[in-house]
C-alpha cells in the first residue's frame, strides 16, 4: 500500500497539468504585426481617397468620434462623414499607426499614432491640423480585424 501511495504522489504531478484547462496564448509579436499591418493598409487607403476601401475597415457597429463633427454610429454613418469631408476643398487626411497592443486573448486589440488634415478654409487658405488618434479593433470570426472605435485628438495650437 505505502508502495502504490508513493507511486501515485511521485507521478501525479506528472499528469496533473494536462488535466487542466489551459487558456489559448497569442504570440503577441505576430499578432501585434498583423493589426499594424492592418492600420497601415488602412492609412495607405485612405491616404489613396479610396473610400469603398476605407469603409471595409470598420466594423459594421463601429463608431467614430471626429473633432467638430456628431458622434457617427454605424458603418453606414461614418462612411457618410467621410465622404462629407473628402468632399471639402484641399481635404488630406493621413496618418502612421506607432503603436499596437493586442490583448492576450487575441480578441481585442488598439493601435495609436500622430495624424495630418488639411482642408481649404473659407478665404482659400490651407488649414493644417495634426494631433493623434486611437483605434480600438475586434478580430472577427474569419480572422481580420476591424476597427469598432476610433477618436482623433487635434493638438493645441495647430492651424
């Protein structure tokens, strides 16, 4: 008895962790490289005036908050804030995602980084603001990653 009894307490920490559950682990560096690769793709579109391929970014639920302009809820209603000011005279938007973090479960994820508009304003003059931005993104079901909010933040003083 004392045989199997010590058998049992020398194997058992053996097996044991396979009986656990364990939660799946993102490699955080591919996955951080995707989403800023997915950013930049999106930036390039932008940079483009490719607004079908813009669109494709955003989450169907997603919401946008941009300086001067209604919170725009829904795909349908960003896209319509974007034509609205790419519509504008001498309107430039680009921007250069720095940062990404995705959350280790691979579900959630943000990227960060500085942006440039310029618009004509209303005797011609170019206006040029910069600042930054933050994007939260969602992984969907088929693996690509959607931006579901996004705020822009001018920094003081810029015209």
């Amino acid at each position: 008895m004392k045989v199997h009894l010590l058998l049992i307490i020398i194997i058992l920490p053996f097996f044991l962790p396979a009986c656990v559950l364990q939660p799946e682990v993102i490699d955080g560096s591919d996955e951080t490289n995707a989403l800023l690769e997915t950013d930049r793709a999106w930036a390039a579109a932008a940079k483009a005036g490719d607004v079908d391929k813009v669109a494709s970014f955003w989450a169907e639920d997603a919401t946008n908050y941009f300086p001067g302009a209604p919170v725009a809820r829904g795909k349908k209603a960003i896209v319509e804030l974007v034509k609205k000011n790419r519509s504008k005279p001498g309107f430039s938007l680009s921007w250069e995602p720095r940062e990404a973090i995705v959350a280790e479960s691979g579900e959630l994820g943000y990227t960060s980084g500085p942006f440039s508009l310029s618009v004509l304003g209303p005797e011609g003059v170019p206006i040029a603001r910069t600042g930054h931005y933050v994007c939260i993104w969602k992984r969907h079901a088929d693996g690509s990653w959607k931006c579901s909010l996004e705020s822009t933040i001018f920094e003081a003083n810029t015209r």
